[in-house]
RNA sequence: CGGGGCGUAGCUCAGUAUGGUUAGAGUACUUGGUUUGGGACCAAGGGGCCGGAGGUUCGAGUCCUCUCGCCCCGACCA
C-alpha cells in the first residue's frame, strides 16, 4: 500500500474524550473514530488490525476442531423469554419491533441462539460433542460505556458453545480451549494471566478468565509471586496464615467496653491483636423477590468480599444497611455479635471455624465478650467470604499473592445445562433418555483486544504493534520525495518485501522527515526503513518501534535484515 | 440510574460574569512560492444554523425555560 493512495487520518492531537491511550493513539494514528457513545468506526488501519485478530482465532480454533458459524445478528425476544433472560439482560438488550409488530433484540452474546440451532437437529449422543463459535458484533446498551473500544455499547467478540454428553467430555473441552485460548494470546504477543474467576450466579462448575495484565485494567487480580495461580479478587482463595499473633489469655467473660465500636478501638483497648476480633458486616441482600438482613462475620483483620458475600446467601445485589434498619430489629451497631443471636441471618467466614480466644459484640449496649470460642458455632453456615490482601500466602505453594490490574478478553465458563434444561435443548444417551446438552462457553472480546494491545504496548510517541497484530509489518520511508534515486530505490525495496511476502506500506507522501517519523511512530509499524541522507554512502536506516533504535545497514541487505528481525 | 462537567470551523479551544459592528485563534484544508533528517516558512483563500426548540429584548453565542448529545465519578456490567 501507498501511504499517498491510503486512507490514514492521522491527528497532532487527541480527541478532548479520550483518557486512555488506547483511546488516543487509536484515533490519532486513525485507526478507529467515535460514532456515538460506545459506538466506532473502523478505519482501514483498524480494519486491518482486527482481521489480523480474527485470523489468528480463527485458525486456533480449527485447530482444536471448532466449527465457524454466524447467526442472525436480530434475534426474536421469544426466546429471551423461553430462557428467562429477558429480564434479567434489562435495559442492556436493545429491543425493536419489525413491520409485523414482532419483538426483536439485538443479540448481546448468543447462548439462546446457539442452543435453538442444536436443538432438534443435534438429537444423539452419536453426533456429540460439537463446539460451535463465531465472531460477531455484539451489541449491549450499557448504562456507561466508557474508555474507548474498552466498552463499547457495538464490539465484536468470539462467542464459542460446545454440547457434550457428560461432565467429563465438557471437562475436557474446556481445558482444550484454556490451551487454545492461551496460544491466541501467546500468537498475539500479549503479557496476560489466566485466572479463576467469580462463577456467580450462572451457576456453573468453573470459570476461567483471560486478563491481560495492564496498569488500566478493570479488574483487580491476585496473582503468586512464585507459580502460576492467579484469580480475580472477587474469587481468589490464599493459603491458611502461617504466622499467628500470640493468643491473648483470658476467660469467657462479659466485658464493658464503653463507646467501643471499631475493630481498631477494640483491638487497642484490649491490646490484641485484631485477629483476635470478630468483625460484624451487615448487608442487606436483594432477591429476586425481597431481600434480608445478613450479618457477615470475619476476622477483625479481614475485609468482606462482597461478590463471595453475595454468593454465599444467593442474593443478586448486597446494599449496605443502615444503623436505622439494625436496631429496627433490635440489633445493637457496634456490639453485634454471633452469641445467642436469633435476629439476623449470620454466615461466618470459614477461618472463623473453632477460633479460640476471641473478643466479639454482645449484643449489648458497651459490652463485648471475650475469651469467646467460636466451635460453639459450629452448626452456623460458613463460607470464604474474605478477600485477600496483597502479601497473603499463595493456596498452591509457599510463594506471597500481589495484586496487578488486568483488562478482561476472555472468559470461558462450565455452564452444564443451565441453558439447554430451560430451553428443552436434549438429545438421546445410550439408553434411549432424553437428557439435557451440557454445555461450555467461551467468549473471547476481538475489539477490546485491539484496545488491550495498545494499553499494553504504547510509549509517548504512540501505538507499538506487536508482529501479529501490526496493520503494516514495514514502512519504507522516503525522507525527500525529490531525491529521485531514493524514490527509485524506495520502489525497488518495496516490490521485493512484497515478493517476500511482508505487509509493507510505502510512506511517498510529499511531506518533512519529522512530520513522517512522527507518523510512523504514532502509527507504530513494527519496522521503518528509513531512506534519506544515508543514502550518500550506500545506507539506509530501520528503526525499530518499540525500542526507537536506529540501525545502520546496507542498502543491500535491507531486505535480509528486515527478514532476521522479523524472524 | 444518581452526582458533576462540557456542547462555538474537520480537530483543539478563546469569546458567555456585565447582551451591542461583519464571531475569533491555533491546527487541518486549497492555491502559489521558498524549504527538505524530527509535525517548516511566506503570501493569498475557502470553511460556522455558536447542539436543538421556545422565550425575554430594539438587539442573544452571551440571559431564562425546556430538550438532545457527549464525557467523568459512582451504581451496574452472562
């Protein structure tokens, strides 16, 4: 391509909207432009980019024996009602009716469609497993899209369904596509984690996603400094703590406590350590229909995870109760405690199981008991409801957790029949029974991996693309357009990177040396080779994007050396 | 959906407190010339329903009311 004959809208400055850089250097380097909120346009640079993306998914996946498919983009609302997410998807799903007055939506991710095309058609367990997927654009009303192609309300996303026969053939599916998915991102040249994630209230038997590790990324992880776990703090589990503060000594025994309300108060006034203290969270959780009070209890060190709280009762939503609502049922704020308690649904934290010489509420105005042991509590419902800090011991080994930001692209998920039982999705097993598919599902985010490409690799010259995912492998640079040998030469090395077989753009636009490097760098090829004052001995440059090194070549050996770096 | 901010040239923004010639700058664009290793210089041009509607006024980019859009924080996000 010729960057005179391209159509390549580069800017000097950002748009007043863009915070990320992803944002900004994809529409400086005029790769995408803002439609409306959430909504792009992909320019031909951007184009290219994402085909480079859906390339590599697409040859993965016919690796690993994935059918392509492409369902109708418009699907009729019936069967969001057959599937009761109607409701529940909200406002997100955005509704219309044809000239016959039908309902439709547009699709937001394909679950319902995916399994009405099996059904009926897929009837034994003969034709099983099959995994189907396709890269599509999506569409979900978002109440707030934000940070560019990050969240848009339009995105393109790889939605893959497999059907199986039993939990093992599922198993064994989704760990093919953990390893398929983990090459995708290797082939991308991206720096990401693959973590255990929040099931939620899908349901399901594992969730894993794919985050690409980012200082923006939404979502906080936990990560080992020594192997391989990670997870999402909303799901991450830590080692049982090793080093325990020494035990204070004392009886069982009701203890006044004036005004003392805080685990920090407490744990000075009694002098221990807040391990020994029993911190009382209460929530309110929402139901699908009414909600409760909850009271969460956790050590005095930890803090309440709120998407496990949130789990361990089954709620959709947990809202922060007030001191009003507390002593309407005749709770004590800042004295609850777990003893004798029958008036708020308690779950307790499982490192709470058989803690000794405690010190929690007693329900009592200014008092608290100590010396508590809590294996009096043994019939009450435990959970893991506290989220680890950073410095915690690592579940698998001896390594220390940290916490990393990371920006989601993929998530794929154990759903068994959570779609196919509603939507009588069934097949015939050996014994001629009519049973539900189990299923998987796999979603992979392509245009929020164009954006996670660049949070990843920018610098404050503009986008570093990394060989996969690059629009232009090389730009050949002309430094004066009116030196006609460099042109001529320029031509010649521009017709031999094609023969090679190198995405090549030729940069012969009538413009200065600096307003063209600042373009490459903003558009960030790979390689530039940079034909100009060297020329006089026989030379040109490369630059390489992502070091901003200059190398000095022969102009001879341009085309084996562009070759070597490229590898 | 709650709170805040912003809509003026393709883009980034002045101008709006206190209404008053023909609405400005930079950049981008067109033409001519000079330049040619880090977004050049000179000259001449084109480009605006001042987001929209209604009002107040002799007169509105500026004041009032209503709307629409966009951004940020939060809630939400299989």
């Amino acid at each position: 391509m010729r960057f005179s004959k391209a159509y390549i809208p580069t800017t000097k400055e950002s748009p007043k909207d863009a915070l990320l850089p992803s944002h900004i250097y994809l529409s400086r380097g005029g790769f995408v432009t803002q439609v409306a909120s959430g909504l792009y346009n992909f320019l031909p640079l951007g184009k290219r980019v994402l085909r480079k993306i859906e390339t590599i998914i697409n040859e993965e996946m016919d690796r690993v024996g994935a059918l392509e498919v492409d369902l109708s983009f418009v699907t009729p609302a019936e069967l969001w009602q057959e599937s009761g997410r109607i409701e529940k998807f909200g406002k997100e799903l955005l509704r219309f009716r044809d000239r016959k007055d039908n309902l439709f939506v547009l699709g937001p991710t394909h679950e319902e469609m995916m399994v009405s095309i099996v059904r009926n058609r897929v009837t034994s367990y003969k034709q099983l497993p099959i995994n189907l997927y396709q890269i599509k654009t999506k569409f979900r009303d978002e109440a707030r899209p934000r940070f560019g192609l990050m969240r848009g309300r339009e995105f393109v996303m790889k939605d893959g369904y497999s059907f199986h026969s039993s939990t093992e053939d599922l198993d064994r599916e989704f760990d093919a596509m953990e390893a398929s998915y983990k090459r995708i991102l290797e082939r991308l040249g991206l720096d990401f984690r693959i973590v255990e994630a929040d099931s939620g209230a899908i349901g399901g038997t594992g969730s894993k996603e794919l985050m690409v590790l980012a200082q923006s990324g939404e979502d906080t992880l936990a990560v080992c400094d020594t192997c391989e776990y990670g997870a999402n703090v909303e799901a991450a589990r830590r080692a049982p703590r090793k080093s325990i503060p020494e035990a204070p000594s004392a009886d069982f025994a009701r203890f006044k406590t004036p005004n003392i309300k805080s685990i920090e108060d407490l744990s000075q006034f009694f002098k221990v350590d807040p391990y020994y203290t029993l911190k009382a969270v209460i929530k309110r959780a929402m139901y699908i229909e009414g909600s409760e009070l909850v009271c969460f209890f956790i050590r005095g060190c930890d803090e309440l995870q709120e998407v496990k709280a949130r789990n361990s009762v089954g709620a959709i939503d947990l809202v922060d109760a007030s001191e009003a609502e507390l002593v309407e049922i005749g709770l004590v704020p800042g004295f609850v405690g777990p003893l004798d308690q029958d008036k708020i649904r308690l779950v307790m934290d499982n490192d709470t199981k058989n803690a000794t010489t405690m010190i929690c509420g007693a329900n009592e105005s200014d008092y608290h008991f100590v010396g508590v042991d809590l294996s009096v509590m043994n019939e009450a419902v435990f959970a893991d409801l506290v989220e680890v800090q950073e410095g915690d011991g690592c579940p698998h080994c001896d390594g220390k957790l940290t916490h990393t930001k990371g920006i989601e692209v993929g998530h794929i998920f154990k759903l068994g029949t959570t779609y196919s039982a509603p939507l009588k999705a069934e097949y015939l097993d050996e014994n001629g029974r009519s049973t539900p598919f189990i299923m998987g599902t796999y979603g992979m985010g392509v245009s929020r991996l164009v954006a996670a490409v660049i949070e990843q690799h920018h610098d404050d010259k503009g986008c570093i693309w990394t060989h996969a995912t690059a629009p232009y492998m090389v730009d050949v640079m002309i430094s004066n357009i009116k030196e006609e040998a460099h042109v001529a030469y320029a031509e010649t090395l521009y017709e031999s990177l094609g023969k090679a077989g190198i995405e090549t753009i030729l940069d012969d636009r009538k413009e200065r040396f600096g307003f063209k490097m600042s373009d490459a760098e903003l558009i960030g090829f790979p390689y530039t080779v940079i034909i100009g004052k060297e020329m006089e001995n026989n030379q040109v440059q490369i630059m390489i994007r992502k070091t901003r090194e200059i190398l000095t070549v022969n102009a001879d050996e341009v085309l084996s050396k562009l070759k070597e770096l490229i590898g």
